[in-house]
C-alpha cells in the first residue's frame, strides 16, 4: 500500500504510528494510506519555518519574483500531471480539476507583482521638516489548513500571497486527498523555494488543533465548513494569532420573470450539479418567482436527464462521485426527508448507489420551504431546492435571512433589478447572470454573515494585507543646532 509522506524541509517524513485512508471514489477503492501528524511532526514543521522566515523574510523582492514566475511555469506545465491527481483522489473530473488549477494559477500571477503589492506610502514634510512613509512587513508563519473540494486552488490562493509578502507556510492539506498539496509543495521547492518556507503535514483535527496554539504560528488562515471555521477562529484569536476563517454556504440564484429561462436553466444545472455540488460557490437554491417556477422547473429536469454521471477520469463523465460512501449516504439522506417534509422529488439521485464507488445522481427538489432540514442546512451534493415565492421583494428577503452569505446570482434582463439586488442582499460575492461568481484573483473572495468569520477575505488585496503587518515610520533630520526640547503632544501643526 502507498503511503503519502508529510513534506518538511524539502524532505519525505513519515508518521506510522496513527494513519488514515484515502480512497479513489470512483471505485470505492483505497489507494494509499497517509500518516497523520503527531505533535512532534508539526513540532518539527513549524520550527523549520521559523528557522527558514528569518531568511526568506528579509529576501529581496526580485528574488521571491523569480521564483513566483519559475512555479507559475511549472504549474502550468504540470497541470495535466495535477489534474489527474485531483480527480483520483477527489473525484471531480478531469476538466474541473483542470479549471480550478487556471484558477489558482491566475493567484500566482498575481502574487508574481509583490513588487507593487509591498509599495508603501511617503508623505514629505507632514509638519516643519518631518516625513512620514509606511511599509509592510511578512507576518511571519502561517499555518494554511484547508478542505478536501480544491486540493489545489484553495492552497494556491494562501500559499501565493503568503510566501510572495515574505511568509513562511504549514500547510495542513485535507486527509481525504493529500496528495496533490505535496506535488504542489515539490513543485516549490524545485522553483527554488528555499527548504522550510513551504511544509506540508497531514492530519486530523488533532493536527490542525495543534497548530492552533503553537507558539511559532503566527497567522491562520482556513477555508472549511462553518462549525469548523466557528472553531479555528474561537481558538486561534484565542491563542493570540491572526485568523481568517471561511466557511460554508447555500447559495441562492434568484430567477425574475423577464429573465432568459434556458440561460438560467442551463446556470441552475451548471452550478448546482458541477463537481456533483461539492463547491462552496454551488448553487443549491433556485428562488423562482411563481409567474416562471413551473417552466423553469420543468427546463432543470430536462436538462439533469442529459447529465452522465460517472467516474472523473472518463471525459463523457459530466460529473463524479462525492468524497465518501458517508458523504454519498449523508446527501441520499437528505432527499429521502424532504420527500417525507413534503418537498416534491422532481429527481432523485438514488439511480447512481448501486454501482461500486460513492456516486449520487443530480437530485431537483421542487416545493421546498425554508423551515425544511434540506433548506437549513449546507448538503454540499448535486442536491438543487427550488423555493418559489411570489416577487422579487420576498426573494430578497429569504436570500437575506439565510444564515449563510457566501455566493448569490441574479437572472434577469433588468438593469435596474440588478443594481438593486447587488446594493441590498447580504451576500458577500454576487452573481448577475452569473451562476458562479468567483471573484478574479484581483479582486478578494469571502462571503459574510456564517460563509466567514474576521474580517479578512482570501487573496487579492484583502491576502495580501492579511499576510502583513503595516508600520508607519516618521522622521525628521534636524539642524544639528537647533534645540528639540518639547514636553507637548506632538502635532502636526
Ligand atoms: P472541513 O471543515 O471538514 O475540513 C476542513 C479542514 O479542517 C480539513 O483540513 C480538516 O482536516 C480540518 N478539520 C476537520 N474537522 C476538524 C475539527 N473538528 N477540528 C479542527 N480541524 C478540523 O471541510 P471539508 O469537508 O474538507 O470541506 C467542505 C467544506 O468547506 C464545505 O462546508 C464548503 O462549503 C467549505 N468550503 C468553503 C469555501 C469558502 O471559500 N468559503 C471554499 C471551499 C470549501
């Protein structure tokens, strides 16, 4: 049996003594064991980064430049390589493993201007012969703790930004597919990442609670599902460190009347059922006003009997199984109660259990209202609720009760329903005839309300200040004659 080694100090460690499984979930199969980190394994991680931060933090801008520019190369040269290791391991098919490392890499290309993103401010002669200028400094190690859905990009949109500001990384990859976080961290290092800036552990919750407290982690930085998020930030501030904790979601996709109903069908299918749903940014509400919720109803379940599902490595595959045989039972579950709560199953998924591996088919719900658990809670499946309300003023009003605002989309042909529903829902990223709106890597993501907790969101500018600390240096360069006694509050005037 395989077994998948931590990363530290350019080096293969291996943890025996506690291991857990990873399986090929298109076939039910396990294919590797991975050791999962004891205390002194992370021990060990975490004083190689501090030991490698000294260095790396005071390195020139140029020099970590060359290196973004060498991994962004290989990256791009290895994603076919990556690609096939996303979908072994996770599930997904080939072309949504492809499309989320285009997706991290647009992060490293935008790490690779750290030049401009360090530019501090000067301000010349604040008062009588005193300047003022800022500049940012590397918070120090960061301990990267991230989910199983984006093995590749969601490392990506930490480690980039991270290490370009002059960071040191423990990435703590999720067990269930490790191995693409330490192809990403060989890829480093043969970029010319110094040893110890990047290290990869693997583990548990035993893992990541012992990064939390440990004195040589500076900043947290964690994307996951909301109870656990809810946790790291607790802890984590607790200790002391900088956290930016992003969670789960339910995100809602408002259809209007004048909107185009085959776009909106052909988005519904496309976010709900890609990745067979295990995105944060999935849709898994249609809010349909009533005047079109039968159409469009009716275009959806069209639409899922032209869906193949079936193992990611097969290119007809539209999408693949879940994570686990638990994860698979856990989102069959769910429609099996809704039918009982009195939603109506347009779709069930149950025609996909029977073969080997954990593969669920696209689910519709129709007739769904938001007391019911399949509203409540995150399913994280290819399991799309349809809500339907009478206009545009209740739609709103359910998407922004709903505890959870990471991504929400728009259909409509209205230009002034769009700006208005961008300026009023609580939502943090937000979609107009757009069904999954995630954000450019210029830009930052995060939701609100449950979707985050800090205040931080992830990459872009938002990473890079999270990633550093400001200070503000005044000076003055007096006439050597000149008497500087003066007990007063300094002032500018
Ligand atoms: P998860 O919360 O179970 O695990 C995330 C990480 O936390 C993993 O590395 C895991 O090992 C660790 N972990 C798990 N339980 C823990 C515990 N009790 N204590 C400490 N650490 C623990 O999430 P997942 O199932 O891997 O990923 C899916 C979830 O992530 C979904 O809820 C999804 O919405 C969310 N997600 C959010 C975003 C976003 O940007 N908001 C992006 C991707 C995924």
């Amino acid at each position: 049996m395989t077994t998948i080694d931590h990363f530290i100090d350019h080096t293969a460690v291996s943890d025996a003594a506690r291991t857990s499984p990873v399986f090929n979930p298109a076939t039910g199969e396990i294919i590797a064991e991975v050791g999962l980190a004891s205390d002194a394994t992370i021990n060990q991680a975490v004083t190689s980064a501090r030991v490698a931060a000294a260095t790396w933090s005071t390195s020139s801008l140029s020099s970590r430049t060359q290196i973004l520019f060498a991994f962004r190369h290989l990256l791009a040269t290895h994603s076919d390589e990556l690609a096939a290791l996303i979908t072994r391991e996770h599930g997904k098919t080939i072309a949504d493993a492809r499309g989320e490392i285009a997706r991290g890499l647009e992060n490293v290309e935008y790490a690779c201007g750290l030049a401009d993103h360090l530019k501090g401010e000067f301000s010349p002669q604040v008062s009588d012969g005193v300047d003022v200028h800022s500049f940012r400094s590397a918070v120090g190690v960061v301990a990267a703790i991230t989910p199983f859905n984006f093995p590749a990009m969601v490392p990506l949109w930490m480690i980039a930004n991270a290490v370009a500001t002059g960071n040191c990384v423990v990435l703590k990859p999720s067990e269930r597919d490790p191995s693409t976080a330490v192809r990403l961290a060989e890829l480093w290092a043969q970029a010319g990442l110094p040893a110890g800036v990047l290290n990869v552990v693997h583990g548990d919750a035993s893992a990541v609670n012992a990064l939390l407290v440990h004195p040589g982690i500076d900043a947290v930085s964690f994307v996951g599902s909301t109870p656990v998020a809810q946790h790291i930030y607790r802890e984590g501030t607790l200790a002391g460190k900088r956290v930016q904790a992003l969670g789960g979601a339910k995100n809602h996709m408002l259809v209007l009347p004048d909107a185009d109903l085959d776009l909106a069908a052909d988005a519904a299918v496309s976010a709900g059922y890609g990745a067979a749903g295990e995105r944060c940014m999935a849709i898994s509400v249609v809010v349909a006003v009533d005047a079109i919720a039968d159409e469009l109803v009716s275009k959806i379940a069209e639409r899922i009997d032209r869906l193949t599902v079936g193992n990611g490595a097969d290119a007809t595959s539209d999408f693949g199984p879940l994570i686990t045989e638990a994860h698979r039972d856990r989102v069959a579950g769910y429609v099996t109660r809704a039918e009982a709560a009195g939603a109506t199953v347009v779709r069930s998924g149950e025609r996909e259990i029977s073969r080997p591996g954990f593969y669920y088919g696209a689910a519709l719900l129709d007739g769904v209202s938001p007391e019911m658990e399949c509203y409540r809670d995150e399913i994280f499946g290819p399991v799309l609720c349809v809500v339907r309300v009478a206009t545009y003023d209740e739609g709103v009003a359910l998407i922004n009760a709903n505890p959870f605002g990471n991504g929400v989309a728009l259909f409509t042909r209205d230009g002034n329903a769009a700006r208005h529903f961008s300026r009023h829902v609580t939502v943090g990223m937000i979609g107009v005839n757009v069904s999954i709106p995630v954000p450019v890597a210029s830009y930052s993501f995060g939701g609100w309300k449950d979707s985050l907790f800090g205040h931080a969101h992830m990459y872009g500018p938002e990473g890079i200040t999270f990633f550093t600390r400001n200070k503000v240096v005044t000076s003055r360069w007096p006439a050597p004659t000149t008497s500087q006694l003066n007990l007063g509050f300094p002032t500018t005037r």
